[in-house]
C-alpha cells in the first residue's frame, strides 16, 4: 500500500529571529497523494511564560526553479491555550495554492497572549539555531571534567549552555528566552549552569574529586588487604584444627586398636562365640568409631575408616556421604553437588543436593536465587532461616524487589508477611517524582492497596501528594462543548488511577461513540492521562479540585464538572 503523503522539502530545525517569543521547531512541505493538493504543516513552540492564545504565520512558496508562487500570508492559529514550552500546530495542515510549490520559506508575523499583550514580526531572517550548538565534550575534551561538570549541574547535560540572540539555550538541549531564571524544560537555573563553565573552578573541583576518589580508593584496598589477612588467619586457625582433629583420629584408632586386640581376645577364650565377635562386634565398633570421626569433621579418617568395613550396612554410600561432605567443607559446591545427587535417595542426599545448590547461590551473591532454594527446601534443616536472613539481607542493601519476592515465597514463616509489606513501602517510598520519568499512579496506587496492610504505612504512602491529587480525582466527570464541525460530550470516568473516557460526537447525519481506557500518570510535576495502545495524546490535567478539574488537547484547555 503506497504511501498518504511524499515529502517534497524539510525545513532546517529550530528557526528563530531575534526577539521572537515562538520557535519554529519543524516543518514539512507534503503532498498529499490522494488529492494531489500540497500542504505544510509545522511544528511551533511557545518560549514565552504568557500563555499563547494566537499565533500568525506567512508562507513564501517557490518552485523547482526558485521562482516565488503563490503562498499563503498571515494564517491563524486561533482559540489556542499553548503553556511556555509546549508546542502546537503539528496537527494543523496548511493548504497551498499553487502545486508546483517545491520549497518554502516561513515566518510567525504575529503573537497574541493571555495577558493581552501582542509581538508583532519587524523583519529579519529566521535561522536555525540548532547547527552550531557546543556539545560539553566539544568545550571539555577531559573525560573527568565533563563528569565534573555533570555533577555540578544534574545529569542530562550534553550541550554547552550560551545566551545568545535573545535565547538561553540549556545544557539539557531546551530553548528558552534569555530573561528566564531557569529552563521551561529541566527547571535548572541559567546562572548556576553558566558559573559551571569556569575551567579554573571545573578543574579545581575535578582534582579534589579524583583526590577523595583515590582516597576511597586506597581505604578500600586497605580493607581488602584486612580482609586478605583475616582469611589467612582463618585458613591457619583450620590448619590447626585439621591437626588437632588428627590427634584426636590416632587416639580413636588407638581405641579401636585395643578394641581389636580384646576382641581377639575374646575370639580365642570365647569359643562359644567366635562368629558373633568377628561379624558383629567388631564391625559395630569401627563403625561407631568411623562415625565419630565424622562428628569430629575428620573426612579423610571417616572415608578410610568406612570403606575398609567394605559392605557393612550402609559403609560404602556413608563413604560416599562423607566425601560429599567434604567436598561442601572446601566450599567445592559443583563437586558436593554431584556426589550427593549420585548417592540417590540415600538418607536425605537429594535435599542435601538442594541444600548445597542453594549455598552455592549465595557463595556467587545471587541473593534472590539462594533465598529461593531455600525456601524450597521447606523445613529441611535451616532452610527457612537462612531463607529469611537472606531476606533480611536484601532488605538491607535495598534491593526492594528482591526482599519482596523472598519474604513473599517465606508465607506464613515467623514475620515473613509484615516485612514484605515493609519492603513494598520502601521501594515506594524511594521513588523519585521528579526524575523526568513517567510514574503511573494507578500501578503505585494498586500496589499500596493490595499489597500493604498495615494501616500506618498505607496512610502515610496515600497521604504523598501524587496519592492525595490522585484521590481527588476518583470519580465520574462530565464536560461538553462545540467543535467546528460536532458538538461532543465526553464522560471520564476514574478508578483507582484507571480512566475511562466515553466520548459521543454529534454530527449532521448521527452521532458517533468512543471509548478509550486511558492511564493517569505524573511528570515532571505535572499529571496526565493518556493510553500509549491507543497512541492517544497526552492530555494534561490542570486546576485540580473536588468538584472540577481542567485538561488539554490539541492546544485548547477543556473543562471537567464532577457529576459523582
């Protein structure tokens, strides 16, 4: 399927002349494919703090030979409610008359504010300001002082702000008038991002910076070496006790020396008894004396110990058992692994197997994936606590999600419930509104609602402004009004941050129904609702109170009466 529109010209971004309060930020000469009629249609912005209800603009035509055709003088973008920084006109298609028009040459000629005043076009070119604007790297070739320069003045800052021409041009890439104290855009104040540009100064706080950065640097491998020296002093502590443990096998096997020598003993008196000595005493001792080197966490002497009673009982898998063992004793988890899962269904081998996976996990700092295997394991041995202490481990390096999903999986273990509600308030409670990033309120709302029980904590989290505004705006809303070609009633509906926008045009010929699911969500200190599945434009919301509120689209504000 061929295209609606071919583009025949581009203008040059962000076209400006001295003193104007609009900013030409795009525009495009088009034909329209169907009807072959050539059309433009531009993109404007209001820099001035006055709110915008008029603008004019004049469009000089020219065909593919350069010479001037008919072109369309002092068009009027009337009834408009454009706040400084927004933009208007891109939905607005503006006709030509003459098809030949190749190219185009535009000007705003006139602008009419709220505050009644009026900016009339006095001539001059409007040139793209976008062309030659610094970047920080360009100004400050030094990787730190460009990191320097970020950390004075906030993140979001490639371009070098200058005044000039009338304008402030922000780091952040923003227009503003060079009259404004802070950018329309990322709220920074011009003199606080100019001073940041004083090389002496930059330099001065960038050496002191890397100066403290060497230092922590240097105090974490003086930590690092404590730690180093710790370890070793742990490994000779374990030396030792491997030693003593030694001692303590010679004595047992001295024992079990004298054991054997009673036996024999016994196997030469006792003629009543030789088989009962040699089959069952004998065994059972060294058994029991092979168990207690276990206990002793003697390994080498418990494996010797039970291979040589051959296949007494269960000796060659408690063998086996024990070099697992041992093998998790030299934090050797993939080979302790292994072993008990070879051994099968032998006494507890497979939660053993499970038990050393999830230490394994954690000895790897998957804190998330340890907790969970542990929590599998149900109440083998300490799984439920180390679980926990996992939990309570996440919750204190703030990894919220994580804390959230471990004390969740814990159910009803000790106060596993309470303290996931707690992380679920941390995690909401960091949240940054200001960040530039755009927070739904209803998915914070919903969370709050299902996720914490605790009545002091929901009421401290509902009573965040974004939660009170939010609250305000629970209800249905009705407004009206006429558009140039329906008249329409629309019918807003809001539910724990969900909204449900019923539309109805009235037309000549019958009316036309609409519905849309839309989402409130908050930016920048400003609210919104809008549905990205829809591709529905954002409408600002404005003049929140109880019983009305104000919106906008398409460049006109609308007002909204609560009807419950």
């Amino acid at each position: 399927m061929s295209e609606r529109f071919t583009r025949l010209y581009t203008l040059p971004e962000n076209l400006y002349t001295n003193g104007a309060p609009v900013l030409i930020t795009a525009g495009a000469l088009l034909k329209d494919n169907q009807n072959q009629k050539i059309l433009v249609q531009l993109k404007l912005q209001n820099l001035s703090q006055s709110q915008l209800v008029a603008c004019k603009v004049s469009l000089q035509a020219f065909d593919p030979s350069g010479a001037e055709v008919a072109g369309v003088e002092n068009y009027s973008y009337l009834d408009l409610a454009v706040l400084r920084g927004r933009y208007f006109g891109s939905q607005t298609p503006i006709y030509l008359p003459d098809s030949t028009t190749r190219k185009i040459v535009v000007s705003v000629t006139q602008a009419v504010f709220g505050d009644k005043t009026v900016w009339q076009y006095s001539g001059g070119k409007w040139k793209s300001i976008s062309s030659n604007r610094q970047r920080i790297k360009d100004i400050f070739p030094d990787v730190e002082l460009q990191k320097q320069y970020a950390v004075e003045v906030g993140k979001n800052c490639e371009y070098v702000p200058v005044i000039s021409d009338h304008l402030f041009l922000c780091t952040c890439g923003a227009v503003n008038l060079s009259k404004d104290r802070v950018c329309h855009q990322c709220g920074r104040e011009t003199a606080k991002l100019l001073s940041a540009l004083d090389l002496k100064e930059l330099t001065r706080k960038k050496d002191a910076r890397l100066a403290q950065e060497e230092l922590e640097r240097q105090e974490q491998e003086r930590k690092a070496e404590e730690e180093r020296q710790k370890q070793e002093r742990r490994a000779e502590e374990a030396r030792k006790a491997l030693e003593r443990q030694r001692e303590k096998k010679r004595a047992v096997l001295k024992k079990v020396k004298r054991i054997a020598i009673i036996a024999t003993i016994a196997i030469v008196i006792g003629i009543t008894a030789p088989m009962v000595v040699q089959k069952v005493i004998i065994p059972a001792n060294k058994y029991k004396a092979a168990e207690q080197l276990l206990a002793e966490q003697d390994y080498e002497g418990a494996i010797t110990a039970f291979t040589a009673l051959g296949d007494y009982r269960d000796s060659a898998d408690r063998a086996a058992y024990v070099a697992a063992e041992q093998l998790l004793a030299e934090q050797d988890y993939k080979g302790a692994i292994t072993a008990f899962t070879a051994l099968g269904d032998y006494r507890d081998s497979a939660d053993r197997a499970a038990y050393v996976a999830a230490e394994q996990l954690l000895a790897e700092q998957d804190y998330g994936g340890a907790a969970a295997a542990f929590t599998a394991l149900g109440d083998y041995q300490d799984s439920a606590e180390r679980a926990y202490g996992i939990a309570e481990q996440l919750l204190a390096l703030q990894d919220y999600e994580g804390a959230i999903a471990a004390f969740t999986a814990l159910g009803d273990y000790r106060d596993s419930a309470e303290q996931a509600e707690r992380a679920v308030y941390c995690d909401i409670k960091r949240i940054d509104f200001d960040d530039g990033w755009s927070h739904n309120l209803a998915s914070i709302y919903n969370r709050i609602s299902d996720k914490i029980e605790n009545e002091s904590l929901k009421n401290e989290l509902m009573d965040l402004p974004q939660m009170k505004t939010l609250l305000t705006l629970q209800g249905t809303w009705n407004t009206s009004g006429n558009h140039t070609i329906y008249n329409y009633n629309y019918t807003i509906k809001i539910q724990d941050g969900d909204v449900t926008l019923d539309k109805t045009h009235h037309y000549s010929n019958g009316d036309k129904f609409y519905n849309y699911r839309l989402v409130i969500f908050y930016k920048d200190g400003r609210y919104y609702f809008s549905d990205s599945e829809e591709n529905y434009s954002e409408k600002e919301i404005l003049n929140i109170s109880e019983n009305q509120f104000c919106y906008t689209e398409d460049d006109k504000i609308y007002t909204c009466t609560r009807v419950s």
